[in-house]
C-alpha cells in the first residue's frame, strides 16, 4: 500500500517571504548564517545551539523518511529526528542542506546541498527562563 | 502574501536535562 507522503512546511519553498526578529523581511533562499544568530540574539526565549549530524539512515516506517542523529549543543546531547528526505536544514556557514537535495530542489525549488555526517545544523533550545 | 517568523525554519532540538 501506498501512503501520500505529508506536505512539507509551506516557507520552504523558494520565494517565501520569512520575518526576522528585527522585523526585516526576507526570502528563505537569501537567508543567510547571521540572520539566524542575530535572530536569535535578539529573541528573549530562544537560544541557537549547534546539533552535529552524527548519522543518517532510511526511516524503518517508509523510504519517504530519514532518521538523523544529531549532537545537540555544548553537552553533546543526542536527538534523533525522522524527517522526509526533503527536508531541509540550515548549516552553519553553508545554507540550506538535506537528505535528498535533488528532491528538495523538484519540490520545493529551494537551492540546497547534501546533507553529510560532521554537518553543523541550527537548531533552537530555550533559553534559561528564570 | 504570508509572512512566516524566522523560527519556524529551525528545528527545535531539545535535549533532555541529565543532571
């Protein structure tokens, strides 16, 4: 049996128009690094931590999916995400990434490169509310 | 035309508290 993948997000597709904390406007295919850290600078609840990608594997569930492993922030912290191989990540200095760039490129028309172990992603945590 | 905040791009990674 065939189950229709679900839709990804509607902001990644090229040309969707994304608010920064600063209230400049952008479009997702122009963000850039700096955008997000001072994004997130800015925000008084949300923190950046870098999430290394320690591993990729297909979803045991459907070859629609991916499993990725990453290693959250400065403890080193493993989180492992099951996402449609299109979807995409932000990597520190280089852009947007996925499992399967081709897929994201058809789909979503988003410029993206490959997205490899040793890969550092953006990824938010809260910060610590007091 | 939707405006999407930029947070909604990231992905929320929250590890557990160990200690």
């Amino acid at each position: 049996s065939t189950v229709a993948p679900p839709a990804l997000p509607p902001y990644f597709i090229k040309g969707s128009i994304i608010q920064l904390a600063d209230g400049e406007l952008k479009r997702v295919e122009d963000l850039k690094t700096e955008d997000f850290i001072q994004s997130a600078e800015i925000s008084s609840e949300l923190k950046i931590d870098s999430s290394t990608v320690e591993r990729i594997e297909g979803s045991h569930t459907s070859p629609n999916f991916a499993v990725v492993q990453f290693s959250v922030g400065e403890h080193r912290a493993q989180v492992s995400v099951e996402v449609l191989v299109e979807y995409p990540f932000f990597v520190f200095g280089q852009g947007w990434s996925s499992c399967c760039p081709d897929r994201t490129t058809q789909l979503l028309e988003l410029p993206c490169t490959k997205l490899s172990v040793g890969d550092v992603c953006i990824s938010l945590t809260l910060k610590n509310l007091k | 035309v939707p405006v999407f905040p930029w947070h909604s791009l990231v992905p929320f990674l929250a590890p557990t508290q160990s200690d």
